[in-house]
C-alpha cells in the first residue's frame, strides 16, 4: 500500500529553503516590503503576522506559513513591490534571497516539485487602480 503524497510542513519547508536565506526575528511595525521602493526579498513567516497595503488601503493580511513575495507563471519567486507590508507585532521568518531560491529550486529536482505542488496561489489583479495582493497561503506551506 503506497502512502499518499503531502505537502512538507512549515518546519520541513523552513528547512529546505535554509540554502535560499536566514532565519531573523522581526520587530513590530518592521517593513517588509515598501511601496515607494523595489523590494529585495521575499519572506515566509515562520510565526507572527503582517498586513498589506497600498495607498494607506488594507489589501491583505498574514499568518504564520505565508509566503510574501511574488510569483510568475511558473512559479519563480521575487520580491513584491508597489505593496508595503508590515509586521504586526514580533514574528519571526526566513528571508529568501529570490535569486537564491530560483537557483535551489533549478538544481533541487524533488525540492522543485513540491514547490510547483504547493505554491502559493499568484497574486490577484487589483481593482480600480490598485496593486495586485500578493502571492500568500499558509495552506501552501
């Protein structure tokens, strides 16, 4: 009897994409990404939570297991921008270097399936001249 496949847990994630960044404690109100300024990073939240906005507008909110960063059509990572995203209160995540991570995933073949698998959903067009909520899904990680 074969075991059904599942998706790696936060920790198991946290784990494999070590190779793509580190591990920090964020403090509250700390900006993950700014809106006025190209973003550099993408992150997972390991615990804590954080908020999106545009414009002084909320657009999305944050768990532990998120990704925040963006995705194309084939699931490579990059940083958001035209977004600000805050911490909400301490959290604690892994900074990815997207660069880093496109490069684990090209020569991590299994590492690279289970991402395509269970990637966070690509971020949703904006309405009336808003950005696009960026990519997240704790059910993904």
């Amino acid at each position: 009897m074969k075991a059904a496949a599942t998706a790696p847990g936060l920790l198991s994630w946290c784990s494999l994409l070590q190779a793509a960044g580190r591990e920090t404690i964020l403090p509250a109100g700390c900006r993950l990404a700014d809106e006025r300024q190209p973003g550099r990073y993408c992150f997972l939240l390991l615990d804590g939570g954080a908020a999106a906005e545009a414009g002084g507008r909320p657009l999305a909110t944050f768990s532990a297991g998120s990704f925040v960063g963006s995705l194309d059509d084939r699931g490579r990572p990059s940083p958001l921008h035209g977004i600000t995203v805050r911490v909400i209160g301490q959290a604690r995540a892994l900074v990815l270097e997207p660069r880093k991570l496109a490069a684990l995933l090209d020569s991590d073949q299994a590492l690279a399936a289970a991402w395509l698998r269970h990637k966070p959903p690509a971020a949703r067009p904006g309405r009336y001249g808003q950005p696009a909520v960026p990519a997240m899904s704790s059910a993904a990680m």
